[in-house]
C-alpha cells in the first residue's frame, strides 16, 4: 500500500530519498512512538511533542480532556505529524558537505475522537503490549475515571510522505586528495538495564 501523494506531501528536493511505501513508514512509527503534532489554531502554528503509536493503518495520541490540544484536534482543525530519527553524522571532505544519515516521515489528516469504551481499552492494550509482550494482562487496566479525564484521538494514515538518507559525503572530485578522513560515525541506540523503583 502507498501514501497519497500531493502538492504538498510530494517530496521534490532529494526525490531519489523519497517513499510513499507504508512499509517504509510503519517501522518507524513502531520504533520511535514519539511524534510532533502541528496545528496552527487561529492560523498560529504549534508543535507538540507526544507518544505516539500505530495501530493497523491509523495513529494514536492521547491528552487531558480539557487540553488544548484535544479541543484544537476535535474541533476539525488539521494536523501535520512528523517522525525523524538520527542515525549518523556523515563526515566530509568540506564544510559544506557533512550531513547525517536519517529517517523521517510527514503525515497529514485529522483528528477523530475515539468515543467507544472498548476500542479505547484496545488500543491502550496495543500501545503497552508494543512496549512489552504481555505487560497488558500483568497491570491494572485503566479505571473510568482515568478514561473519562483522558482523551484518545486517532488519525488515519493516508496522505503524507517518508524520507530517508543513508551512505557516505557527496564530496566534490577536487576535494577527493585532501588528507582528511571521511566516513560516518552511527549513532548506536540500545535498550540499557532495568531500573527498579
């Protein structure tokens, strides 16, 4: 399956970096599970960072229910999510040509408020399990009161775009005899050990 692409979510500098392919874009979702929700309410633009996460084709936040997040989103207003993760510093021959190694993604749509108890609870349900396999049946579940003071919204996933960059510098041919090391340093991201409270 693919991204709608449009005027706006069409990818047009560094194109061959492009993909519409929601198989590029799920993973990253499901790794990072942390997006920056954009709105511009009264035309003024704000960025949130929040968890986020992906259930099938669709996406998950969730806020107080008096935020103004939540009544921005609820009120019809459109939403730019974005995604990006570091993953090396490219090192150059020049200046001009260190760059890093990435992945990133920009979805467009709206916000819906997911009203139904049930769908609520599975989709909590999907969020733990996806930080821990069977956690969901070791915890209490949320109480009413918790549900009713919280917000879930869901987007689906349907116009937006990924973006990604991978390999060494693009140095210039008259920079190739300079006696400098070039390369990329990854960043290595790893899970550390277990902190008890």
């Amino acid at each position: 399956m693919t991204l709608k692409k449009t005027q706006r979510s069409e990818i047009k500098r560094a194109a061959k970096r492009a993909s519409y392919q929601q198989s590029d874009l799920y993973p990253l979702i499901d790794e990072l599970k942390l997006a920056h929700i954009c709105f511009a309410p009264e035309g003024k633009p704000m960025s949130i960072p929040m968890l986020c996460w992906r259930v099938d084709n669709a996406i998950y936040i969730h806020g107080s229910r008096g935020s103004r997040l939540v009544k921005q989103l609820t009120s019809g207003l459109e939403a730019c999510v974005s995604f990006a993760e570091l993953n090396a510093w490219v090192m150059a021959k020049s200046g001009f040509h260190h760059s890093a190694n990435y992945r990133s993604a920009v979805l467009f749509g709206y916000f819906e408020l997911v009203e139904d108890e049930q769908q609520q609870l599975a989709a909590y349900e999907h969020f733990v399990e996806q930080l821990e396999t069977g956690r969901w049946k070791q915890i209490r579940q949320p109480n009413e009161k918790e549900l009713q003071a919280t917000s879930l919204l869901r987007m689906d996933i349907d116009e937006g775009a990924v973006k990604q960059r991978q390999g060494g510098p693009n140095d210039d041919i008259e920079d190739l005899v300079l006696p400098v090391w070039v390369g990329e340093i990854p960043i290595i991201k790893t899970w550390g050990e277990r902190v008890e409270y």
